[in-house]
C-alpha cells in the first residue's frame, strides 16, 4: 500500500514572517549620515578631524598626485557626480533694516574713494 502524504507532519497555522523594523530611514539618509560623520585623520603629521567624505576626497586626491591611475579616474567620477547634483549658488539676502542701509552705504562711500 502506498504512502500517504497525509501522515507527514505539517506546518501548524501560518509561517510566521519575520517583521523588519520601522524603515524611518531611508538608504539616502543613512548614506548621508555616514559620510558626514566625524572622524580622525592625520594631515601633514598634525591630527585634524574632517567628515568621511572628505577624509575619503583627501586620499583619492593623495593617491591621484603620485600618479594612481585608478584614484584619478575615481576622483573624476565623484567630480563629474558632484556637478550634475550641484544646487544653485549660495545667495545671501539682507533684509531691509537700519543696519543693511548703513552697510550698504558705507561700503558705497568707500569704493567711491
């Protein structure tokens, strides 16, 4: 007589899935934070603290002068990134006030001579 399937033990109720935590945090800002997080480097024999990506900029930059080929066309490529995602120039504006008119006519008073 054959086997039945239905003596083979079975799965009581549902799987239980495992559940992820709260995605609060997309991968962008996890990045962001990341490389904007201070560390410790040594430049020029004095320790200085810079971000990561700056830490990372400096040593493809390092890597670049002594003629890495592979760092200078890594260095190129963040470059290149760095202007498609450029935001628009800096722009300072002065709100109206009795310090921006003294200001503003100071600095006119001396460029005139």
């Amino acid at each position: 007589m054959p086997k039945s399937f239905s003596s083979a033990p079975r799965l009581q109720g549902r799987k239980r899935r495992r559940r992820r935590g709260d995605r609060s945090e997309s991968a962008l800002d996890i990045l962001n934070r990341l490389l904007a997080a201070p560390m410790s480097i040594s430049l020029g024999g004095e320790p200085r603290q810079v971000c990561v990506i700056e830490a990372i900029m400096l040593q493809l930059i390092q890597k670049a002068t002594t003629g890495n080929l592979r760092a200078h066309r890594a260095l190129e490529k963040y470059q290149a990134y760095a202007r498609t995602r450029a935001e628009a120039s800096l722009a300072l504006i002065f709100e109206e006030s009795d310090y921006t008119t003294a200001l503003a006519t100071f600095t006119s008073e001396k460029s005139d001579g």
